[in-house]
C-alpha cells in the first residue's frame, strides 16, 4: 500500500514564473491538505480539498491554488513566484472522520 | 501569533536516558494533540496522539502528557536511542478534521 506520493521531489524556479506540484493520496484518503514549511518553521497550513472542493484556507495569498480530482489526487499551484515561496512543500492526506494525517515526502522548491 | 510553541530548538540525550521534549498552546478550543518526527529529505511521520479527554498515552517507548489547565504537553522517550535522533513537531487541531497546527519543532539529538 504506497502512502503519500508527491513529485516532484526537487524544483528549481525563476521569481515571476508558475509552479505546479502534484500530490496522490494514500489509498483509502479523501481529504487532502497542503502545507509550507519554511526553513526552520514548522508546517504552515495552505488549504485543504475534500470532494474536488476547497473547504479550508490559511492565510496564503490567491497566488496560491489547488485542485483536486475525482480520484483524490491534487495539484497545489503558485503564480508569480517570489524568492520567499522557496520552501518544503507537504501534502497530506487523512480519511474523515480520522484525525491523523499522513504526510508525503514533500516538494523542495527553491526560487532564483 | 504562534499558537502552538516548542520553546527548545535543540536537546541533546544519552543514550539510555530518557528525552522530554515540550510544547505549549495558547488556543484552549484545539482538543486533539499530535507528535510528528521528521528525518531529513522526508515528510514528518505521525508518532503519537492524545484526545483531551485524557492526560496519558501511551505507545511503547513513547508517552505524551497532556495537562489541559497548563495548555501543556509532553513526549517522553524512554529509553532513548539514536534512532531516535529526528526533529519532532508538536501539532494540535480542533474537533473534526480541521488543519494541524504545528510548532517549529525541537531537533533531538541522541548521543551513542
């Protein structure tokens, strides 16, 4: 059974271009959430997708969008990037009702 | 406004001897508590949880210690070994399945 999987693993961008970074839940999850752990920070929260839908927002500007699709995967994307977005990008997922969330390896992203 | 706040960036153990690793809130709504460890290149990777409604759980060498009117939780590692030498996120939520929040974490280093 594979758990979270994301990819890619590593990113290298340019400040001003866009981003796409993709996620696929563990079997059996159907909520998904996005986090942002700069360095030395601990995970901040994005958003979260349940049924194809955003239900649940941190504080993050528009240039930060999501998608999820009818087999729970989901794609994070950020416009315009800024030197500031370089950070480990996590998703997790959880099965509701349950409360733990299980997290991918992550997405390096880093902005030059 | 940090809600959830590991105040020991760092701690270092013998091996054999038990690690403590603490954690404090400031939001008395979050009721569900959970410790992640995070090695290096990976994702943080669920340990241990409390509802609440308890003040002791137990899972092996690990125990978290929850005292409500303190908003202050504990991870007790016992006996700790170098394997256990990760980063560890204290995150905590509210009912349902709401966004982990999460501290910047405590590095623990387990000497040989």
């Amino acid at each position: 059974d594979a758990g979270v999987t994301q990819s890619p693993t590593h990113l290298i961008k340019t400040r001003g271009q866009q981003v796409t970074l993709r996620c696929s839940p563990k079997s059996g999850h159907d909520t998904v959430s996005w986090y942002q752990q700069a360095l030395g920070q601990g995970p901040q929260f994005i958003f979260q997708y349940y049924e194809e839908e955003e239900r649940q927002r941190g504080n993050f500007p528009d240039r930060f969008s999501g998608h999820q699709f009818p087999n729970y995967s989901s794609e994070l994307n950020v416009n315009a990037l800024l030197l500031g977005d370089s950070a480990l990008y996590l998703c997790a997922s959880s099965a509701r009702p349950n409360t733990e969330a299980f997290f991918g390896q992550g997405t390096r992203l880093t902005v030059v | 406004d940090q809600q959830v706040k590991q105040n020991s960036p760092s701690l270092s153990v013998q091996e054999g001897r038990i690690s403590i690793l603490n954690c404090d809130y400031t939001n008395s709504m979050f009721d569900y508590f959970l410790w992640y460890k995070k090695y290096p290149a990976e994702g943080p990777t669920f340990l241990i949880s409390i509802s609440s409604i308890k003040d002791k759980n137990e899972d092996g060498r690990f125990t978290v210690f929850l005292n409500k009117s303190a908003k202050h939780l504990s991870l007790h590692i016992v006996p700790s070994q170098p394997g256990d030498s990760a980063v560890y996120f204290c995150a905590a939520r509210n009912s349902g399945n709401t966004p982990l929040v999460f501290g910047k974490g405590t590095r623990l280093s387990v000497i040989a």
